[in-house]
C-alpha cells in the first residue's frame, strides 16, 4: 500500500465530496422541476384538451388565454393579494418575532398559538372564517347582538373587497410562520455584538434598525421567497373561502390555472396560463436573486 | 450506459406489469367515486355488499371535492401513470371523453343479456354508450328543475302551491313582504346555474332549452327569450337575501327547513338535507317542478364507467358489476337514499316517498316526449369548457356585472370562445 | 441557558433581569406594550380555532338553526367519535383513524430526508463553495415556484415508469423533490450567518467534510432545523393533491380521507364533524410545533463560538 497515493485519493475525494452530496439534489430538480416545465412549455402549444396531446397549435392558446376577463381578473388580484400579503406577513412575523424574543414569560405558550393555523388544512378551516365573515352569521351578526346597530363588515360579499378578506385569512394562516423564521434569525445573532453595541450606548432602535435586521437579511431573503411562493399559489384559501366568488371577482391565478386544466378540459390554455405565471415570477425573481446573492458573494 | 437503460426499462416493465396483475388478477375491482357522505356511501355498500356475495372485492378509491373535479384530477393521474381503477364514477361528458381517449371497456354482452336499450331512457343512453358500444352503468338520475318549498311557511302566509312564473313571483313577494327570506340560495356558480336550467327552460320551453344548450345555436342563446331569462334571472336576485353570496347549498337548504325561507330551487339531492331535519318531502317540504317546466325534465346522472381491462376474471368482475348495478333492487335502495330516481324506467316506485314517486313518474313521462334533456349546470349538455363558460356569465350576471341584453351577448361570445 | 449573558448584563446595573433570549434590554412601560401585542396577536389567531372547537362540540341541529358563533345549548362529544372511528369517509364508516398510520409513514422519513438533504446542501453552498454555486442556487430556489398543476401529469408518468405508483415511496419521493428548494434554502441562509473561520479552522486541524457537518454545523442548526421541520411537515402533512392522485387505498393520507369526510357535493353536510376532523387531522402537526418549538433556544450558536 502506497499511504501517498491513498492521502492523495483522500483529498481528491474531500475535493469532490461536496458536489458529489450535492448532485443528487441537483439532479432531482433538474428533471422533475426544469424537465416538467419544458413538457409544459411544450403543451402550451399544443391543442391538450383532457389529456396531453401531440398536435402542435402554435400561439393560439395564448391568443384564447390573453382573450379571457378573467384572466385579467386573475392577475390583478393576484398583483393586490401578494403585495398586500407578503408586506403584513413580514411586518407582522418581523414584529412577533422581535417581541417574542424580548425573554417573554409564557413564550412556550405563544409560539404554537402563533404557528398553528399553518397546521390546519384549510378545506375546513375556510368553513370557519367564511362563517366568521359572513354578515349574516359572524362578526357583524354579533355585533349587532351585542347591540353596536351600526357595525357593518360585509367585505366578503362585495365583488370590490371580497379579496381583501382573502389578505386576512391568508396572512392569519402564515405569518406565524414567517415570525419562525425570524425568530431563527434573531437565535442565531450572537449575543456578543448587541452587548457590545449596547455599552456604546445605542438605543433598542437603533441597535434593530442599524444591526439586527440588517444581520437578518438572509431570513428576509427566505421569507419573501416563501411568501411569495405561497402567493402564487394560493389555492386551497380562494376555493374554502369564497370558491373565487362573489361571481369571479376573486379568481387568482393558481385557481384559474388548475380549473382551465383539470376542470374546465383546456389542457393547453392551462399550460399557457403556467407558463405566463413562470415566466412573471422570473421577471421578478430573478434580477431580486441575483443582486441579493451578488451582494453577498463579496 | 445503454445496458442501464435497458435494466430500468426491464425493471419499469416489470413492475408495470406486477401492478396489472395485482389489479387485474382477480382480487376484484376497484372504484374510484366521490360518495363519500353518510348516505351515500352506506347506498354505495349496498353494492359492496352485493359483489361480495358473488366473492368480489371492493377496492374502495373515494376522492371527494367539486363535485367529482378532483376525483377526475386523481384519474387522469392513474390512467397516465398506467394504473387506472376498474369502475369510475363519471358525470356525462366526461365519460365520453375517456371513450373517446379509447381508455374504456365493453359491457355489450352483458347489456344485451339483460335488455339495457329497452330500460333505459335514450337520454341517458347518449352518455353510455360510445360509437353504440355500452361503456358505463347508470346509477341514478338526479333532476335539477325542482323547487323545494317549506309547507308550514306557505300556510301561514296563505300562499298556494305556484303554477306559473307569475304566480311563483307574486308568493316569492308574499314572503318578503312577510319579513322572510324567498329564495334560499347560495351564490356560487354551479348553484345560479341550476337555477338558470330551471328559468330557461321555463321561459322558453324544452326546444328552446335544446336549441340554447344542447345544440349551442347562436341565435337561441343571443335571442330575445335569453334576454328573457336573464331578466327572470334579475327578478329572483331581488329574493334572495343579503347574504347569498358562497353559501353552501346545504345551508340554504336548512334556511327553508326552519322556515326562515320559503323557497329553494335545487335539484333533488336536497331532499336528505330535509329528510335529515326531520322533515317529510311531500307534507312538509313541497316538492314541485320550477312552473313552466312541467313535463320536461333536466337531468343529470352519475354512472360506472369500466375501463380497459385485458385479464379474464377482470373482464367478469366488470360485468358483475355493472350487471349489480343495473339491478332493481340496487337501483331502488340507492336511489331512495340518494334522492335521485332509477335509471331505468321499469322499477316499481313502492319503496319511494311521494317526491320520489314523482320524479319517476316525471322521469316516464319526459323520456317518453322527448323532453327528457341533458342538465347545462350539471355537465350533460355540453362539455365541460362550454359549461364552464356559461357559469361565468351567468354567474357574472346573476352578481350584476351585466345587464341582461349584455349577458345574452356575451354567452353567445363565451360559448363560441370554448368550443 | 448560558452563563455568559448573565454576566453581560452586570455590566448596567440598572437592568437587574439577567437575560436569557437577547441581550437587548426593554423599559417596564415598553414590557407592558410588548405583552398586550403578543397578546392581541394571540387573540386574532385563536378566534377560527375557537369558532371551530365551539361547533364541533354542538348538535347539527344548532349550526344549521344558524347559531354558528353562540355556545352550545347541548354540549355533545359525539362529533369528534364519529369524525375519529365511524364517520363514513368511504364505503366503509371507518372515520379518519386508518388514515392517520398512512399519513405517519409517509410524512416521516420525507421531512427526514429532505431535513437532511437541504442540511447539507445549504453546507455544501456555503462552506465548500466553488464555480458556478450561486447559479446552481439560483436553479434551487426558483424550483421552488413550480406550480403543481403542471406536475402533476408528468410525475404520474414517471412514478409509472419507476413502479412506484400508487405507494408510499412514491409519495416520499415527490415531496423530497418538492421540498429540497425550501429546506436547502433555509439551512444556506442560516449558515451564510454563521463564521467561516471556524469551519477553515477545523479544516487546519485536519477535520473532513462530514466531520465538520457532523462536529461543527449540526449542534448549531436547532433553530433553523426547527423551521424547515415545521414547514416540511405541515406541507407534506396538509397535501391534499399529490395524495389523492398518486396513493392507493392503502397509502392514501390523511388529507384524502378528511377531504372526503368534508367535501361531500351533494350529499348532506355534518359541519361539527368536519370541524372535529379537521381538528383531529391538525393534531400530530400540532405536537411537532410544541415539541420542536422547545429547539428554538438561543446560546446554542454562542456556546459554539466561545468554543
């Protein structure tokens, strides 16, 4: 046994070991994410109805899907629930968080109450806020029992502010979450630099605003990909609380996405709307990508 | 390389086939359905239990949701995945479909056996069979131009059973002007549409009805009737309350079972949510046609579609099955269950309550005039994006987006858009 | 925890609660502020629940005689048997119960491997850096964006292909591959905190690869690890699309058996039940929140770097 040639071996093997535990991921998504979304370009144009099919129809899918209102619908509501969402998500998470980790007595407590409306499958839990929203039933109902005459929230069964009851309901369900992981972030800060900051004699404001967050930044990075990500595909939450209604006002891409392929037998205009979806979500993420990973290369 | 190739594809074959035998190989045959509530799926282990005593298993595969939407996702996943069930439920079209997919098996021999063509309506015989080749067992037909009225109500009022458009809107404005709610109803797409079937029919009558929505003609549905029917439309928005909008239709239901409304137009599966308040359909819930639409029937109906299946005892299983079906005994202790009527027209109606006893009666009578015809809000006019289609206009109407000459106009623009 | 922040604090006398989560320290009117928030914030999350528990616990009979938000007049706990062992989910009435097992041994070892997996790819990413890792990065995380809708045809195809159809492995499969972009985007963030020097220090001294995941990585990875279990296994948990088509009667999970107890078309609705149910199916996520929660303890990374 030559001991040089196996050392030598050895580092060759710690050199590679790296992206050898790292191709199997790689691979994966290579196939089953990067692979699917060419097979879905590829459907888009062609004429799929129930199943895929092989006939190639050129642009005209995108020709039908540009032609529906309600796509349009769709993406406006989908431009004001995200920005609305992903905004009071990480306010509130970021809020949360920061109080949560001021030594809180009962915080044991706490973080499930804030966690688990993540754990319940909405299917039912839409059934509650429905309800709870319902004029007729919820708040306003009650309201009015408890003798306040003039209260009045009926945001559920108006076409204009039925998708800012989704906002609610939504961000009910995931910014406990998004407090999380924060709150990772904030366990993760070593001690020693905010003691070090406080005998400089800089203010609880100043010493978030000027060392914490900024040293948050890649749990920022996380959440705005998970909140966004959640955006889009928001689904289970239109179908449970307003089933895209009142009429279509609440129609969000993802729903129109699933029901053009599943439901409605339009295989390729379902495609075409998922290819559209991708390629606005590249628009926005990637140059976010690539000046948040640049900057953090140097 | 190529060696490996060959090993997976020996290795994918090879289970592919394990599957086919483990499904095909006389364990019995399994169905993919969406009954999953109480009632029904205790009618559906009548058919269990059938099987079973001719030694059959029952491989259950319940996906519940949308109606059947999502047990259709969870199909086309098993077909492509070469793993489809033996029996699916289906609703019209889509049965078709999958025929027309070549995915699905043959039941003549058994349908000739038992004399199928005579028993069962036209209508539904459209739905299944393929090319004239039984495809599918119907189980029920289910009628959505029913309205369901809460007795106790109309007495106090002094309100008499309504005949006519007219006299339907003058008791709905009774009510109201009794501080009640009219019309129960939920605003969500497939349930405006039920009652849409319901309002079309009645105003402009069956040929009308199939002009507009079987055979999709322009000028029915961009005509001044449609106009008609979309102000009719306008009329009943007037009578439901405040509320309406994404309400289950369960819940619209028991708002007449308390009295809190009086009416509800829906089709008859509503009749369990009555019985389950204790209430008898006939004496205490009125069952009666949406008026103007007596003798014509909308209807829709749930069938066993069999797929492809090459194995011999597989091949038996599918046809005991659907001949278990189509058994009159099957055929009445579901439907009495269900609130659907038979799909044959050759059942004694003893088992059934007086809105039961009706709708069979009904059922005779439209098949036998030709004005027996596939429900629009129920997928057995038109395929599913015309249907779709529709629900969108309508519903966009019914929460006025449009007015009603504009409604005519864009249906005539949605349905042409998806076909 | 640590002893070090206790003496930290010394250093202002003022400040006599020795501090355990930060050292940042608050004044008793800002404390006060700080609990009602929490508090509040509480409250807006617990209401759903309690509109829930508060029905599943009534007769039908009163929630559909329309009183959803009052108490009970009859206090029952039969909804919650039913919902549990005899509510009809398929033609058997067997409730949700057969369904849990499947559900465990799914959700289990798919949260472990991509746990696991997005563990040591954020340490590959961040520690062992080479040409072209961003883009791969990059690649990683707008995976993540897929919408499932156009999987789901193409995955069927696969599983097919792979004899893994209508099984549990091919479920564990398909929520491996559609977790890694989360989990790996966690733990990169987290460790791209965490100091490099120590990681080349430990390679001075002759420590490997694993060595250094293993000695160095983990015991400071709580916080975070808690995060990603928490996401994986409420998504892989709630997943109701990937279940109902790619499992078998004997996979199927528990998501499939609580949407067929509650989306019943046109058959009646037993909204306590459901809401038992969907209460009963929460619990096993619910348990991983409390007891992961407990990891989110803080000095374990300042332990790790005074060594």
């Amino acid at each position: 046994m030559a001991t040089a040639t196996e050392a030598d071996f050895r580092t060759r093997l710690q050199d590679w070991l790296p992206k050898l535990v790292l191709s199997p991921s790689l691979a994966a998504i290579l196939v089953f994410v990067y692979g699917f979304i060419a097979y879905s370009i590829y459907l888009s144009f062609t004429d799929s109805k129930m199943m895929p099919s092989t006939d190639w129809v050129g642009w005209e899918n995108y020709g039908t899907l540009w032609g529906l209102s309600h796509w349009h619908t769709a993406l406006v509501n989908l431009a004001i629930f995200a920005s609305l969402y992903i905004v009071a998500c990480t306010v509130i998470g970021l809020v949360l968080a920061i109080f949560l980790d001021q030594k809180i007595r009962g915080e044991g407590m706490l973080r499930p109450i804030y966690l688990y409306p993540m754990a319940l499958s909405f299917i039912v839990t839409g059934t509650a806020w429905k309800w709870f929203l319902d004029p007729g039933i919820g708040l306003e109902h009650t309201m009015h029992l408890w003798g306040w005459e003039s209260f009045s929230f009926g945001w559920i069964k108006d076409r204009d502010m039925a998708i800012y009851t989704v906002v609610i309901a939504a961000v009910w369900q995931t910014s406990g979450f998004v407090m999380a992981m924060f709150l990772a972030g904030l366990r993760g800060i070593d001690n020693e630099i905010l003691k070090a900051a406080q005998i400089d004699g800089a203010s609880n404001w100043n010493l978030y605003r000027r060392i914490v967050i900024p040293l948050l930044r890649p749990a920022f990075l996380s959440a705005f990909v998970i909140l966004s990500h959640l955006a889009i595909k928001s689904y289970d939450l239109v179908i449970a609380l307003t089933g895209g209604g009142p009429g279509r006002a609440t129609e969000l891409p993802a729903t129109f996405m699933y029901s053009y392929t599943f439901t409605r037998n339009q295989m390729g205009v379902g495609a075409a709307s998922a290819v559209i979806m991708l390629m606005t979500i590249a628009a926005i993420m990637v140059p976010y990508l690539y000046a948040e990973l640049k900057e953090r290369e140097r | 390389m190529r060696k490996m190739k060959t090993l997976t594809a020996a290795a994918a074959l090879a289970s592919v086939g394990g599957w086919a035998a483990a499904q095909e190989g006389g364990s019995g045959v399994e169905v993919l359905h969406w009954w999953t509530s109480g009632g029904e799926a205790a009618a559906l282990n009548v058919l269990k239990e059938d099987l079973s005593g001719q030694s059959i298993g029952w491989n259950d595969m319940p996906v519940a949701g949308g109606g059947g939407e999502a047990a259709m996702t969870a199909l086309r996943a098993r077909v492509t995945a070469g793993n489809p069930p033996t029996a699916v439920q289906m609703l019209g079209f889509d049965i078709q479909d999958w025929a027309a997919e070549g995915a699905l098996g043959n039941l003549n021999e058994v349908a000739a056996a038992e004399g199928w063509d005579a028993v069962v309506p036209a209508a539904l015989q459209q739905f299944s069979k393929y090319e004239g080749n039984w495809i599918a067992a119907p189980v029920n037909v289910h009628s959505t131009n029913w309205v369901w009225a809460n007795k106790a109500v109309l007495d106090e009022l002094g309100i008499a059973q309504p005949t006519t458009w007219d006299e339907l809107v003058a008791a709905m404005e009774a009510v109201e002007a009794a501080g009640k709610v009219a019309l129960a109803h939920g605003g969500q797409a497939w349930q405006d549409a039920t009652i849409f079937d319901g309002v079309v029919l009645s105003t402009g009558g069956p040929e009308f009805y199939k002009a507009a929505f079987i055979d999709l003609d322009p000028e029915a549905l961009g005509s001044e009737t449609m106009v008609q029917a979309f102000d009719r439309m306008s009329q009943l928005r007037e009578f439901v309350d405040d509320n309406f909008s994404g309400r289950d239709w369960n819940l619209a239901s028991a708002m007449v079972a308390n009295g809190e409304a009086a009416f509800q137009i829906m089709g008859d599966w509503a009749k369990g949510e009555f019985k389950n308040a204790g209430l008898t359909p006939g004496e205490d819930i009125l069952c009666f046609r949406m008026p103007g639409t007596e003798g014509a029937v909308t209807f829709n109906s749930d069938q066993f579609a069999m797929f492809n299946v090459t194995d011999e005892t597989a091949v038996t299983n599918q046809a005991a099955m659907a001949s278990a079906i189509m058994s009159p005994e099957f055929q009445v202790a579901f439907n009495t269950v269900k609130g659907s009527v038979p799909a044959r027209t050759d059942v004694a109606d003893t088992e059934f309550d007086a809105c039961g006893k009706q709708g069979m009666a009904d059922l005779a009578a439209a098949a036998e005039a030709g004005t027996l015809m596939g429900s629009m809000a129920h997928g057995h006019a038109n395929r599913a994006a015309v249907k779709n289609a529709i629900y969108d206009v309508v519903t966009a109407h019914f929460n006025g987006e449009y007015d009603s000459q504009t409604a005519a106009e864009e249906l005539v623009n949605a349905v042409e858009a998806a076909m | 925890m640590s002893t070090i922040s206790q003496e930290a604090v010394v250093v202002r006398p003022a400040a006599p609660v020795p501090s355990q989560d930060t050292a940042v320290r608050t004044s008793r009117v800002a404390r006060t502020f700080i609990y009602l928030v929490l508090l509040l914030f509480a409250l807006f999350y617990l209401l759903p629940f309690a509109i829930m528990v508060i029905n599943s616990v009534k007769p039908l009979s009163e929630i559909t005689g329309g009183n959803m938000l009052a108490l009970p007049q009859d206090w029952t706990i039969a909804p919650w048997l039913s919902a549990w062992s005899t509510a009809q989910i398929g033609v058997e009435p067997t409730g949700l119960r057969p369904y849990f097992l499947n559900s465990i041994l799914m959700v289990v070892p798919a949260v472990a491997i991509s746990t696991i997996l997005g563990a040591l790819n954020g340490y590959v990413l961040t520690k062992w850096r080479f040409r072209g890792d961003t883009i791969l990065f990059g690649l990683m995380l707008f995976a993540c964006f897929i919408p499932f809708q156009i999987v789901l045809i193409p995955m069927a195809r696969m599983l097919g292909l792979m004899g893994l159809a209508g099984s549990t492995p091919g479920l564990i499969l398909v929520h491996v591959v559609y977790g890694l972009g989360f989990t790996t985007l966690y733990f990169r963030n987290y460790y791209a905190a965490f100091p490099t020097e120590l990681v080349r220090a430990a390679m001075m001294d002759g420590a490997g690869f694993f060595r250094i995941f293993w000695r160095i990585m983990l015991p400071v990875s709580g916080p975070i690890a808690v995060v990603s279990v928490i996401w994986q296994f409420t998504n892989i948990w709630n997943d109701f699309l990937f279940g109902a088509s790619f499992a078998d009667l004997d996979s199927m999970p528990m998501t499939v058996g609580l949407n067929n107890l509650v989306n019943s078309s046109t058959g009646v609705k037993e909204y306590n039940v459901h809401f038992a149910g969907a209460i009963l199916a929460a619990l096993p996520t619910l348990l991983v929140y409390i007891v992961a929660g407990r990891y989110f303890v803080r000095g374990l990374m300042a332990g790790s770097v005074k060594g």
